[in-house]
C-alpha cells in the first residue's frame, strides 16, 4: 500500500471514531468554552458557574444564594450588640450591676438647714426684772432644757420673785412645754409652743403661748402671752443666763465623734 492509500485508511478510522463518539463527549465538546483546548476522548466537564466557595458560605443570608441561603443567627451573630453600638465597649453596655449602684437622677441631699448635731443639754439662772404700776419685782432662779435628735424632750423653770421693797415674794414654774415649731441652728434656738404657768407650786394656767430663745449659747429669754396669764407678768419677758450648753447624741457621728448621750 502506498502513501495514499494509507492516508485514506487513517481518515476513515478518524470518521468512524468521530461518529460513534459517546454522549459525554459530544457534552463536553458543547460545553467547552472557545479557549480551552478539548480532548475527543477524555470528556471535559467544567464546574458550574453558580456553585459557591467556603468563602462565599460565610456571607450574609441577604445575598447568599444555594447552601449559603441556609445560614441563620448563629453564635457570632448572637455576640453582636445592638444596632446602635459602636463596637464592643458600646455593646456591653446597659442596665448593669454597675448601673445599678448609682443614684436616681431625682435623689436630693439633707436640707440646708439641718445641722451635724440635732440635740443637747443646756441649763441656766434665771435673772430678770419686771416692771409694774405698783413696784418692781426681781426673779432668781434656774431653768434646764433638753432637746434629743431635733425633738424637745424635757423645759422647766423654777423661780421666786421678790418686790423691791422687800415686803413680798411667790414663786413661778413654767412646766410641760409642748414644742409646735421652732429653728435649731447651732446654739442658737427658738422653740415655739404651749407650756404650763404655776404660781406657788399650783398650775394656774394651762397651754399658754410660749415662745423661748436661746442667743449665742449665753442668754435665754422666755415669753409668755399676756393675755392667757391675766396680764401678770405685765406684757413683759423673762431673762435668765445659759451656764451649760453640751451638745448631745445617743447615735455616734461621723469621723468617730461620740458625744454625751441626750438621756438625763
């Protein structure tokens, strides 16, 4: 056979190979793109186009297509904060124990009026001269008051008055002050109230209007409406010295102070 006839016999085994090629290859020449080389006899198969990496598989559900669409809030979406923070300092913040310490926007501190010791113990003479129609008259005596915590615990006076010329004298007690309203600021102190009148050791008039002051811890007058007492004390108030003036407490203070206790 020569060279032509050998040529022949080669191109139709080409044709009878090419005709009875299988369907996968005539897949694969259909799916090959234009520069990629194929091969008749090993089928060619290309990944699909759509099919997404391990990459892609971690996107957000909103544009994930096929596995990725499974996604969900999972343990890293549960860790994110809320929408309005700004990183991880923002989104551990909220009602915590910390918050929780501190104080109402509407809490308010003691009143300015209210002073570091609400109580003491005070005593005096009582050292006065009224002034009448008839005469003067001079009393001597004593007084004590104690106030426990802001509140009036205990006011009494006991005193003899003596006429000038020396011919007469009867006693005064002033007892059973109720306290109504008053100040206390330092040892300065005005208690207002009713309080009961004696005269010889016998009450004689009952809840007169009392108003007491104590000056600078030294003095003290007491006043007592003229009107409820049969104008005898002529309009006119009663003075007397402060020779002890002890603050007191039976609670201990601040900055370890411990002060005399209030109780008599």
């Amino acid at each position: 056979m020569d060279g032509i006839g050998f040529l022949v016999v080669i191109l139709c085994v080409i044709s009878i190979v090419l005709a009875t090629a299988s369907p996968f290859a005539t897949l694969a020449l259909k799916m090959r793109p234009s520069n990629t080389h194929f091969s008749p006899i090993i089928p060619y198969f290309m990944p699909p186009q759509n099919i997404l990496g391990p990459a892609a598989a971690l996107q957000s559900a909103a544009n994930a297509t096929g596995p990725a669409a499974l996604q969900g809030p999972g343990p890293a979406a549960a860790l994110q904060g809320p929408a309005n923070a700004t990183g991880p300092a923002a989104a551990l913040q909220g009602p915590g124990p910390a918050a929780a310490l501190q104080p109402p926007a509407n809490v308010t501190s003691k009143t300015s009026n209210q002073t570091g010791t609400a109580g003491f113990l005070s005593k005096g003479t009582i050292n006065s001269l009224i002034q009448t129609p008839t005469g003067n008259w001079i009393a001597t005596g004593n007084w004590s008051m104690s106030i426990d915590n802001g509140s009036l615990t205990g006011f009494g006076t006991n005193m003899t008055w003596f006429n000038s010329n020396g011919k007469a004298s009867h006693t005064h007690e002033f007892h059973n002050l109720r306290a109504g309203a008053g100040t206390i600021q330092g040892n300065n102190i005005i208690i207002n109230g009713l309080t009961d009148v004696g005269t010889n050791h016998r009450v004689v008039w009952k809840n007169v209007p009392t108003t007491i002051s104590i000056q600078g811890g030294k003095t003290i007058r007491i006043s007592v409406a003229d009107n409820a007492t049969n104008h005898h004390f002529a309009g006119q108030p009663v003075f007397g010295l402060v020779t002890s003036f002890i603050p007191c407490s039976d609670v201990p203070g601040p900055n370890m102070e411990v002060l005399p206790s209030c109780q008599k």
